[in-house]
C-alpha cells in the first residue's frame, strides 16, 4: 500500500487499523476522504483483512471542516482553493466508503461534528466513551447537512431522533449517544479503541465470504440511496453558501458565541 500524508494503515490478523493523523482536530477536507477512501478500497482487495477499524490521535476524532473565522470565505461560500477541487468531489470521494464490501468500525475517542460526524455514520458500528461528542451542527452555521447524514442518521437512530439533532445541531455527549442508538459500545476514553479492536476482531473470526455477503444484505441499497441524498444535500449547501446567515454562522462558531441570524 502506498504511503499517505495523513493517515496510517496497520495489519493485525485479519484487523486493518486506519489512524488519521492531523492532531488535534483532525479536521474533514477532500484530501482526508481521498486517503481513507484508498486505504479502505485496498483493503477491500486484501484476501486476508476482514474488518477495518478508523480511528485518530489528537482530542477529536474528527472534527469536521474547517471554516476558520469565515474571513476567507469568498461571495459564493467557498474557502480558498476550494472552489478548483469542487466541492461536490467531496461527496463523490465519500460514496466510495459507502461502497466498500467489509465491515468498518469507528473508535470515536472525542468529538464528531459535521462531516466528521458523517465519516463516523460511514462505519457498521460505533465504540465511544462519554467524553465524546456526537454532532450535526449544520444549522447553527445556517447551513444543511451532507456526506448522506439526512440518510445514515434516520437508518440507525430513527427519523425522529435524527431530525432533533439536525434540527438543533446539539452536541450528544458519548453516553447518550450510547443510549439512543448513535454508538453500539461505551466504555472508558482510555479503552475505546482497544474495545473497537475486540470487536474487530470478534467479527473477524467469521469466514469471509460469508461475513462480506450478509453485510451486504443488511446494507441494501445504502450506498445509492446516498449518491441520491448527497445531490440533494450539495443543491442545498450550494445555495446557503451564498447568504448572511451562513457568513454569521460561521463567524459566530469561531467566536464561540452564539450567531445572530438574520433570515438572509
């Protein structure tokens, strides 16, 4: 496997450890998804590797886009240089996750927010502990969801649940988010990816053949009706890039206050 810049792939057994490495934050960007997407379809490849855990150093497990204070940010939304990358490539990169054939699991040691959130919802399974904080805080930075949350989030915690986090973009603290159905296993912060790599290994014990045909029973059709979500989400996002309240949002997360919206 050829070398990346920001993550690390490892070999246990049948267990494929993928640690992303951009402490503290380990912030969401194209290059980010492109790297995993890779490692992740390589080991698709590798007869002898059965599961992946994804899991990061720093204090975040994945702490979504970086917007800055929003001072950069052009009249279309758009962060420097990302207006060339195109921002719907990013979505395209992602809905190759969506479409591996073996199963992932997240260790998600601190905060999930935004697209991070969405990289997590990517995997089976989720391993947390109550410091960890789960959240889709699309809307507090007058924005719309993406990375398929308006389908990942419905399919594991129930439409209702899901729509109170987009809705309110309120950070679920590890424990609750064990409790709703958002993580599958809680434990101390210290033991989360070590219980990620029980579990791991637990599934890989199973034949292969066998694990990659039920787990692709039990996904269905996932990964198309994310393709189809995440152009919805892209419509959306396009537009709101464009307004006030988005720029206030923005500036308001960095400030850490809270915005003062405008309907504009």
């Amino acid at each position: 496997m050829v070398p990346f810049a920001d993550i690390v792939v490892e070999k246990t057994g049948h267990v494929a450890l993928i640690e992303i490495r951009r402490p503290p934050n380990n912030f969401f960007d194209i290059a980010l998804i492109q790297e995993i997407a890779g490692a992740v379809e390589a080991l698709d490849e590798d007869s002898d590797c059965r599961v992946t855990v994804l899991a990061a150093q720093g204090k975040a497990f994945c702490a979504g886009a970086n917007f800055g204070d929003g001072s950069q940010l052009d009249r279309e939304g758009q962060r420097p240089g990302e207006r060339d990358r195109m921002v719907q490539h990013l979505y395209v990169e992602g809905l190759r996750l969506f479409r591996i054939k073996k199963p992932i699991i997240a260790a998600v040691h601190g905060a999930a927010v935004g697209g991070g959130l969405g990289l997590a919802m990517v995997a089976d399974f989720r391993v947390t502990c109550p410091e960890a904080r789960f959240s889709a805080n699309f809307t507090r930075l007058g924005f719309h969801p993406g990375f398929g949350l308006t389908v990942t989030l419905p399919e594991v915690i129930g439409p209702t649940k899901a729509a109170l986090m987009l809705y309110t973009s309120r950070r679920v603290p590890g424990d609750e988010a064990h409790a709703m159905g958002l993580a599958d296993v809680l434990v101390p912060q210290h033991e989360v990816r070590a219980a990620a790599m029980r579990l791991a290994n637990e599934i890989g014990e199973n034949a292969p053949l066998g694990l990659i045909a039920t787990r692709a029973t039990m996904r269905g059709d996932l990964a198309d009706r994310v393709r189809k979500a995440t152009e919805h989400e892209l419509s959306q996002q396009t537009w709101l890039r464009k307004t006030d309240d988005f720029k206030e949002g923005v500036k308001a997360m960095a400030e850490r206050r809270l915005p003062k919206f405008s309907g504009r």
